[in-house]
C-alpha cells in the first residue's frame, strides 16, 4: 500500500490531468473549433479518477467529486446541444 505522501501526489497529478482536460475543452469551445475530442478527453480522465474515488483508492472531498460532476454535466449537456445544431 502506498504511504500518505504518495496517495496525495498521485491524487494531485490525476487532478491536475482532469483540470488540464477541462482547459483544453473550455480553450477549444471559445474558439468555436470542434470540442468532442477535448470533451471526450475530460471525460475520460474525470471519470477514471470518480471511479477510482469510488473503490476509495484515492480520497476526494465531496466538493472534488460535486465539482468534476458538475463539469461533466455541462461538457454532457454542450456535446448533446451541438450535436442537435448539427
């Protein structure tokens, strides 16, 4: 089992992942450029880290969990939009 220390420094970098994800899907929307590749990304990497909160082999507050939900039901609700204007 991994010490403390560890857990938090691979809690961080996976944070760190899903928020880079979500920057680069927020990036690529202003723009107006295609974000299905970006959000699909986010997605991926948010719901690997809830997954894993879930089986508590990493710790998220509540607030963490909300927060990474509620990204992935906007980033949801804008790719089921667009695909309708499409």
């Amino acid at each position: 089992m991994s010490s403390p220390v560890e857990e938090i420094v691979s809690v961080t970098e996976q944070l760190k992942e899903v928020q880079k994800a979500l920057d680069l899907f927020k990036e690529k929307q202003q723009k107006r450029e295609s974000a299905s590749d970006a959000a699909i990304e986010f997605v991926e990497k948010a719901s690997l880290v809830l997954d894993r909160a879930e089986r508590k082999e990493i710790l998220l507050t509540d607030d963490q969990k909300r927060r990474i939900r509620n990204n992935l039901l906007k980033i949801r609700s804008s790719l089921v939009k667009n695909q309708e204007n499409a």
